[in-house]
C-alpha cells in the first residue's frame, strides 16, 4: 500500500514540475510576445482558469502526499532522506513561493480593471508584475524539478517500486 502512495506521489510531484516547466520555456515566452493589454487579460484569464479540482489536486495533493510519504518511510534509508529533502524542496520551493509570492500577485491582477485604465496605467502594472513573477516561477520550477528528481531516486531505492 505504501509503495502505491509513493507511486501517486511521484506522479503528482512530477505533473506538478510538468506544469511549472511548461510555464518557464513556453507559456510566459508566448505571453512575453501579447501587447501590455493582451498579456495582462492572458494572465488574469489564466490565473482564474488555473483555479479548478485538477490543479488543486495536483498541487496540494503534493503537498500533502509528501510528508506523508516521507513518515512512512521514515524507517528505510535512504529512502526516507530523499522525500524528507523533495518535502522540504516542494513545501518551500514551489508550495511557500505560491503562496507567499505568485498568488498575492496573481490576486492583485485579478483586481486590475484593464479596460477602464489608461495605456500608462497598463503599462506600469505589467512592468511590476511580468518581471517578478516570471522569477518566482522559475524559482518554482527549479524547486519542483528538484523535488521530482528526488522522488525519482526514492522510488529507485525502494525495493518495492
């Protein structure tokens, strides 16, 4: 049964990087093309849309499963080293860059009405937000990637998988 959470885990662990590093060499190199007014209705529209069951579950599911992973190997070396480090990889990383760094930005966009601003006001809320954001999510995705990678060698250590 452990070894089936730890399979989920790695799936969830690696849909996640999937998706962050979709982001970082496509999706904001696309977005980086769209005029100020475009790139910021994009990004509101994307932000609102990311909001659904199948991205939550991926993403808390994460964030959840590994800790719970980690405990349940906490007896079997190195194993458990390597989902206590991919825990605090995710949980910092990417879950603690979210919620501290992307989301706030994300929901003060939300609240830019685009088409009552004026051309100077459009451009000033993209310089503020397309720069840092992109950053944060790289952090993101260097932090996800490390934590997939981590989960990779957990499952090769385990006898089980």
């Amino acid at each position: 049964m452990i070894t089936v959470l730890l399979i989920i885990t790695a799936v969830l662990t690696a849909l996640i990087a999937g998706l962050f590093y979709a982001y970082s060499c496509s999706v904001v190199l696309g977005l980086g093309k769209l005029s100020d007014a475009e790139y910021l209705k994009a990004m509101q529209n994307i932000n609102r849309e990311i909001q659904n069951p199948v991205f939550f579950m991926s993403f808390m599911g994460t964030a959840i499963l590994l800790p719970i992973s980690a405990f349940l190997f906490r007896g079997e070396q190195p194993t458990f080293i390597f989902l206590l480090l991919a825990t605090f990889a995710y949980l910092i990383g990417v879950f603690g860059v979210t919620v501290i760094g992307n989301v706030p930005m994300n929901n003060l966009l939300d609240q830019f009405d685009i088409s009552n601003s004026t051309t100077e006001a459009i451009k000033q809320v993209r310089e503020n937000f397309e720069s840092r954001w992109n950053f944060l999510n790289n952090i993101r995705t260097v932090f996800s990637v490390i934590s997939i990678a981590l989960v990779v060698c957990a499952c090769i250590w385990n006898k089980d998988v």
